[in-house]
C-alpha cells in the first residue's frame, strides 16, 4: 500500500510536469490578485502584501471540486495548519468537532462572520480528544454553501479583534450574489471496513442546499440560503471479545422464555423475604440449560442459599448461549464510527443603501441539528441491564439537540471623510441532551427508555463601533480606532430528575440515610447504578447562570512609508467584568526587497479570556459511603471545593506570538510562493486537571492537610479547570500556488501546502500547594499528549486541477504526519510500561480524485470519492484497556483524518 502512495504522489508530479512544461500561454492567477481584507482595518492588499500570512479560499470552487460537504472538513484539507476531524463514544464531541490552527486549543482561534465576532459553542469538551477542556466555535452550524469565501489570517491578533486571536482568525463571508443557485449532494463510504468490516454501503448523506440573491432597488441586494442534510451513522467496531453472558443469564433466560422474570422476585437480593422462593426457581430453570454440565448442575442443585449460587453463576457461559440465541458477538458491539445527523439551516445576508453616503447591513441564520450517538454496549452480564426487558442487552445512545441562532444588523457609511461602521451583533447556542435506548437500572423494569438529560446554552451579544480614514500622506497613510462592548452568558439546564438520581427499593431517592439492603441491587449483590446510563443528566447542584460584560477600546494605523515598505501598527484596551484588563499591541512590517519579493515579519502580545464555561461548569456525582455523602467529579473553578484545596480563580492566558517569512511572485509562471516562520508563546493555558484524590491514609503533614481540604469541600475525587501550564508553539507554513492556461480550452491549477508545527510545556506546572503531592493530575500524561501529539506535526497537501474545456478533474493528495494516541500502555509488548509509552499512529497519505462536467453554463455534475484507495490510520494493538475488548479497532482519541474509509459521492449544482 505504501508503494501504491508513492507511485500516486509521483504519477501526480508528472501530471503537473507534463501540462506545465507543454504550455503555450500563461495568464495570471486569479490567485495572485485576490484582495485581502481580513487583518487590516484598511482598503485591502494582495496576498503578497500582507505583512503577516493569511489564506483566501474560494469554497464553492472547493464544494464543486472535493467531496467535503461542510467547512471543518473543507478547512481540514485544504489548509495544512487547520486540524478537524469527527469523534466517536465521546458524549456531545460526537456533535461537535474540535476546530485546531497551528496546533493550538479550538478556543485559540477566533471565528468571525462577515467581519464580525461570532459566539462559541455551549458545548465545552471535557472527553478525551484534542482540545480537551476548551470551548470552541462550532463552524458546522453554517452551512458551507451560504458562503462565498473563507479568509484564515495564521497570526496573532489579539490586538485588532480582542480574545481568543491567538493561533489566528478564521473569517466566513457569506455570498452576496443575485440569482438562484443551489446543489443536491449524495454521498456514502464503501470498502471492506464498511458495517463493521462486513463490506457494502454505510453513512450514507444527503443534503440538498437553494440559494437566492435578488436586488434591493439600485444598489442593495438580499441574499438567502437555504439548507437540510441526511447523514446515516456508521461502525468500525472489531468483533467483540471477552465475557457477555453468565449462568445466571442463561437460567434467567430460560426463566423468561416461560414468563417468569427472577429479577422481578427481588428488589435488593440482601433483603428479600422470598429468598427461598428464589433459588427454588433458580434450580428449576437451571435443569432446562442442556449445556451446563453434570458438575455444574449438581452444584447448582446443591446450594441452600442465594449466596452459595452467587458464587456458582458468575461462571462464563458466552460461547454456548450465544449459539443457543442465535447470536455472534458482533451483535454486542458498540458504534465506533460516525454519529447520525439530520439537519436543517436557513442564513441571509443583506445589504440596503439609505442614501449616497449610508447603507445599513444585516445578515444571520438559524440551525437546527438533531444528532444521535452511541455509547457503550451495556452487557447481560452487568448490573447496568435488566434482564427482563433486554435481555441480550443494549446499546445506549446520546441524542443531541442543537439550536444555534444568529442576528447581526449595523449600518455603515461615511461622515467628514471616516468610514463609519456601528453594529449589533447577537448570538446563541443551545445544545441539549436527550437519553434514548437506556434505562435508569435503579428503576429495574419500571424505567422509562427516553430521558431529558438537560444541557448548557451560551449568549453573546456584541456591540461595535469603528471609524477608519485613509489619508495622502507619504505613499499612504490609514487611521483607524473603535470600541466594543460584549455581553455573555453561559447557562446549565438540569435535566429530569429520574435521569440524575438514584431511587431505592420503595421508589424513593437515595439519600446518606438510606441503609445498604435498601438500595437496588442485581442478582449478584451489585448496587444498580444512578440515572441515566451513558449520559446521566446534569442534576440541580450542577444548573447554573453565569454572566459577564467586557469593553475595549483599539487604534490602528498602516502607513507606507515608501512604495517598498509597509508598515501596521495596533493597540488594544479590554475590560472584564469577571478578572479585570489586559492591554495588547502588535506590530508588522511588509517589505518589497525585489520586484515580486517580499519579507514580512509581525510580533504582538495577545490574551484569551477564559471561556464562562470554563469558569461554571460542573459535573458531579453524589456518592454514600458508610452513611456520609461525598462528591465526585468536576467542581466549578469558583466552588467552595476550589478555594478549599486552593485552586485560583481562573484569569486570562497570555501570549507573545512573532512570526517572519518571504513571499515571492513570479507572473510569468503565474505561482506564488509563501512561507512563514512562527513562534507563539503562552502563559497560564487553561487546563481540565485529571482527579485529585482525598488521602485515605495520612502519612505525611500534606496527606493531612489534603485531607482536611476534601472534608471541608465535601469530596473524595475532583478535578478542576486551572491556569496550569505554559507552553510553546514553533512551526512554518509554506504555500505554493500556480495557475496556467495551456491553450484556449485546457487550463491547469496547482496548489501545494506544508505546515510543520510543534507545541511543547515548558516551565513548571502552577500548582496549588495543597495538592503538590499529586503534582502530575494537574497536567497529566494523557494531557500533555492531547496538548503536544494529538494533531499532525507535519501536514501537507498538494491539489492539482486540470480543465478541459466542460470537463475538470481535480486529484488532491493530503499527507498526515504520525499522531499519538494518549494512553499509557505497554505499546511493544516487551512486559514493561514506559511513563511515556504510547501507542503512534503512523503517517499516512489520502488520494482524493474527482469529475466534474459542465453540461453548459447553469448545469454541472461532479462525481468523485475521498480516501479513494481506502487508506485506513494504524490499527490499534490487541490491548483490552485501548480496543475495549477489542471493539475500538481505530483509536477513539486521535485520528488525523477519520476511520470511515473511502467515501464515494455525486453532486449536481445549478445556477441561474
């Protein structure tokens, strides 16, 4: 397979080589002219203008062209330094996929829409992934085809657009165009590892998209899009090992068959007055199952007592009842794959003059997305079924409700020579768990299967107001200078209560003064577990309201001092309300040292506000030991556990970004060479510490003092989101871009894109000297894998598009560097576990090859397929604690591209 990689990428070369060295005209690059606006409050420069490195990509080429059908995935391919890809059993990530640039967290990357700051998803990612514990911008609540362009500025910019501008800034244009316009898309995986490696047809899509522009008297226009997606889910799961079924099934079975339930003869199995009852039903179901043998029997026949037989029917019988069900074990595999979708969107984007000078703006939308996800199977043998309702178990699965709205209106114009532009922009994201396919155990047969789970919702409404003038002096001169004022807030819903509590053997919910043998128990004497299985809701003690405001204040100027030199300059002033002001600048320089050759170079300080989610969320549970309530899980940053064992309240990271490259033009060829050098350095990163855990022995002044700390904070496990480490991000962006025009009909477009990138911690960890005896939970090795070798160091593409007349083919080749996967095992199997020992995934390069035709002016068709030649990432070495009993054949924490395979698609776009 490797030898087939290459031969593709050199068959690739000489496609390029011949039509290059066979042109007999060239004609510039549409690319070379395109006009940058984003990072500069100016009129906008060329892309080897700019002094700092910034991407213009043309997404309904990229829609027409590729089989991505949605911006992460668009992004992801063509941009080298952006990193996206979908996850699965990890809870709302499954809904929601982390957006990285340059390697840094998804809330180190501002997204804007139409120049203006768009609101973060409710959703924070506490599982584990990249980007564990951050909030990002979900970029799939816009559907792709409402936009005309993408921009992605790869620098700081903290001291132009405020937080979260420290790996870059993405900006979103919607399309602005007249007319109608719209795509129907279909699209499946098909290769061997399809349905769980049975071959055929999985995750099918469909999605259709209707665009409409139309003018609004002279000069103003309305434009509206329209979009409803279809996408089935899909499975890589292995077929799964280890124990399912146990005598006890197998008699409870039979039990069932005849309409007798045994579970239903007790409630606690300690605390029963019809225990005889019990084991005499016991040992006359037992005589029906033929396979157990003579000992078996006799020993079953045997006890006088529910213990004795607990002893007995623990044994394994998978292997036999299986046979005799009729089943495999690969009818108990989870869903290791995709998650299912359907969706539906509606964005405008409008424009209307008022008078000469004014025009007022507004643009928006509303998404609606409804996901479904599976968790992991819940086995007959576990006190997590019940057995009379499923008895061969069941799968659980998360259903997420998404609801993102968005309403921007301003007006812009001119008033004594300054561009003026004051708007509203406002925004909302409410995301929503539901619970089907489950059971809350502690209900036995009486639980609901569906359960509302509650959620989270986050609220951002920002107000701006900027001036820019442009003056004659020197060989240019622009000024520019504003304020913004934002409002946030972040909200957890608690779910029902049947889907966070415990109830015991009389209905009630448990309590520290509910005794032992009154709590619900399976056959075997295990307690039955609270709420609702795979998502238990988010209980009153975790529902929230939490709100802030911050204003800013910015200037900015660029001037040329000379027709060769370029030189930008801004400041920037921020309050909040919740950990006070930062202060900001950045400087950046473009300087022509030949004709069509430029060096650039920028360095700024730069902030991220931590998230309100990361200030208030919490997800705990309630246990009872020995008669006394404890709490075990996350605990607000600003909770009384937090001060108890001296967590600091959480302010905001701080960076110093400096970055430096060349660009070079030549028109006669038509290419354009970039490439950039960028350190980014930050302090007080944001982390999701592991568990601390209270002492059970003090054997040391620290253990008793830690102690102490979780008794006053009422917890015996916490963990805590914490300005924990710095780190350092070092890498280079290169880029090649190159347009011809063989002849009158054949023209060749060859795009190349290489991002190396390397983020490490530095320095010690900022520790609360309470919990410096467990030091490495602040910043474990899990995590320092998802911050340092959970994306690709080395990313490139290379995408090569030839038109011959109607016809267009476009073959892309995407290389994806190793990756790490975070647990710590014992990777090569020579019997020792490294501290640092880890399963890598190995690099691997995608081929993506598609058709298109032009039936004439208004019609097309592309067909075509991703991952054509099926390359799979590395598979994950048989150990039970990575595979789940060898059920995650792909690693569930990393993936540089997706465990899907090829995928295969047509798409029919008109225009009018």
């Amino acid at each position: 397979m490797r030898s087939f990689e290459k031969k593709t990428i050199i068959a690739s070369a000489a496609f390029i080589s011949a039509f290059y060295f066979g042109q007999t005209d060239s004609a510039a690059s549409k690319k070379i002219d395109d006009v940058v606006i984003l990072g500069s409050r100016g009129s906008g420069r060329s892309l080897t203008d700019t002094p700092v490195p910034v991407d213009i990509i043309n997404i309904s080429k990229i829609l027409r062209q590729s089989p991505v059908n949605n911006i992460s995935q668009a992004l992801n391919y063509v941009v080298p330094s952006f990193s996206s890809t979908s996850h699965t059993v990890n809870d709302g990530t499954d809904f929601v996929d982390p957006a990285l640039l340059r390697g840094l967290g998804p809330d180190q990357v501002l997204v804007l829409l139409n120049g203006k700051r768009r609101y973060q998803s409710s959703l924070i990612n506490v599982t584990l992934t990249p980007g564990r514990g951050s909030v990002g911008t979900d970029l799939n609540a816009i559907p792709a085809f409402a936009l005309d362009k993408i921009e992605v500025l790869r620098d700081g910019a903290s001291a132009q657009y405020g937080s979260d501008a420290i790996a870059g800034v993405v900006n979103l244009g919607l399309k602005r165009r007249l007319g109608l316009s719209g795509q129907v898309f279909l699209g499946g995986y098909a290769s061997p590892v399809t349905n769980n490696f049975s071959g055929g047809i999985d995750g099918q899509t469909i999605s259709a998209d209707l665009n409409y522009g139309a003018k609004i008297g002279e000069k103003g226009f309305i434009n509206v899009t329209g979009s409803v997606q279809y996408r089935d889910p899909y499975s890589r799961a292995g077929v799964r090992q280890g124990d399912i079924f146990n005598a006890y099934n197998a008699i409870n079975y039979r039990a069932l068959q005849d309409g007798v339930n045994i579970d239903g003869l007790y409630k606690n199995i300690t605390n029963t007055a019809n225990s005889q009852q019990i084991i005499n039903t016991v040992k006359q179901y037992a005589s029906q199952v033929d396979y157990f043998s003579p000992l078996l029997q006799s020993q079953i026949s045997g006890a006088g007592s529910i213990t004795e037989l607990q002893g007995i029917l623990g044994k394994d019988v998978t292997d036999q009842e299986l046979k005799y069900r009729g089943l495999g074990r690969k009818d108990f595999s989870l869903r290791a794959g995709q998650s299912k979708l359907q969706s539906g969107q509606f964005f405008f984007n409008s424009e209307i003059p008022v008078s000469e000078d004014w025009k007022v703006y507004s643009f928006g939308g509303y998404s609606y997305r409804l996901g479904n996800a599976g968790g992991f199977y819940r086995l007959p043998n576990t006190e997590r079924n019940i057995n009379a309702v499923t008895p061969n178990g069941y799968l659980p699965q998360i259903e997420a409700n998404v609801n993102d709205y968005s309403l921007a209106g301003g007006i812009k114009g001119k008033w004594n020579g300054w561009n003026v532009d004051f708007s509203n922009t406002f925004g909302k994201n409410a995301f929503n768990f539901g619970v089907v396919n489950t059971f809350n155990a502690s209900l036995g047969d009486s639980s609901p299967r569906t359960f509302k789970a509650g959620g989270s919702e986050f609220l951002q409404n920002t107000v701006n107001l900027d001036f820019s003038k442009k003056y004659d002096v020197l060989n240019g001169l622009n000024l520019a200078f504003g304020g913004e004022y934002r409002h946030e807030n972040y909200k957890v819903n608690a779910g029902n209560e049947n889907s966070y509590v415990s109830y015991d053997i009389y209905g009630r919910v448990v309590t520290a003064a509910t005794p032992d043998n009154e709590l619900v128990t399976d056959f075997f004497g295990k307690n039955r577990p609270a709420g609702s299985q795979v998502f238990p809701g988010f209980s009153p003690d975790n529902a929230v309201s939490g709100s802030r405001n911050s204003i800013a204040a910015y200037a900015d100027v660029e001037i040329e001092p000379t027709d060769w030199w370029l030189v930008e300059g801004a400041v920037r002033f921020e309050n909040y309300s919740d950990f006070g002001s930062t202060f900001n600048y950045k400087l950046a320089t473009n300087v022509k040292l030949a004709k069509n050759f430029n060096w650039r170079g920028a360095v700024s300080t730069g902030f991220r506000a931590p998230s309100l989610a990361q200030i208030y969320y919490s997800s705990t549970s309630t246990l009872i030991q020995q008669g006394q309530t404890t709490q075990v899980g996350t605990f607000r940053n600003n909770s009384e556990a937090a001060q108890a064992l001296g967590i600091p309240k959480l302010k905001q990271e701080t960076s110093q970004s400096y970055s430096t490259g060349i660009t070079w033009k030549i028109p006669a060829l038509s290419l354009v060479f970039t490439a950039d050098a960028y350190l980014i350095k930050i302090k007080d990163r944001v982390v999701l510490t592991d568990l601390f855990f209270r002492p059970d022995k003090v054997s040391s002044p620290d253990d008793q003092v830690l102690q102490n700390a979780f008794d006053i904070a009422r917890a015996s496990a916490a963990n805590f989101f914490a300005n924990a480490v710095d780190s350092q991000t070092k890498g280079l962006d290169i880029t090649v871009s190159q347009n011809t025009r063989i002849s009158e009909r054949i023209s060749l477009e060859n795009n190349f894109g290489l991002n190396l990138n390397q983020t490490k911690r530095v320095g010690d960890i900022h520790a609360s000297p309470k919990l410096v005896s467990q030091i490495n939970n602040y910043f474990s090795e899990p995590n320092r894998v998802y911050f340092e070798e959970a994306v690709p160091r080395i990313k490139a593409t290379f995408a090569n598009t030839v038109k011959f007349s109607a016809l267009t083919v476009s073959l892309r080749n995407s290389y994806f560097g190793k990756v790490t996967d975070a647990d710590v095992l014992d990777a090569n199997f020579d019997g020792v576990t490294g501290s640092r020992e880890h399963f890598v995934l190995n690099d691997r390069i995608i081929t993506d090859l598609s058709v298109g035709y032009d039936f004439n002016k208004n019609i097309s068709a592309t067909i075509g397929s991703n991952n054509i030649l099926n390359v799979l990432p590395s598979k994950n070495p048989n150990i039970s604690s990575l595979t789940a009993d060898n059920q995650f054949v792909y690693s569930r924490q990393v993936s540089q591209y997706g465990i899907g395979g090829r995928f295969l698609f047509a798409r029919v776009e008109f225009k009018f």
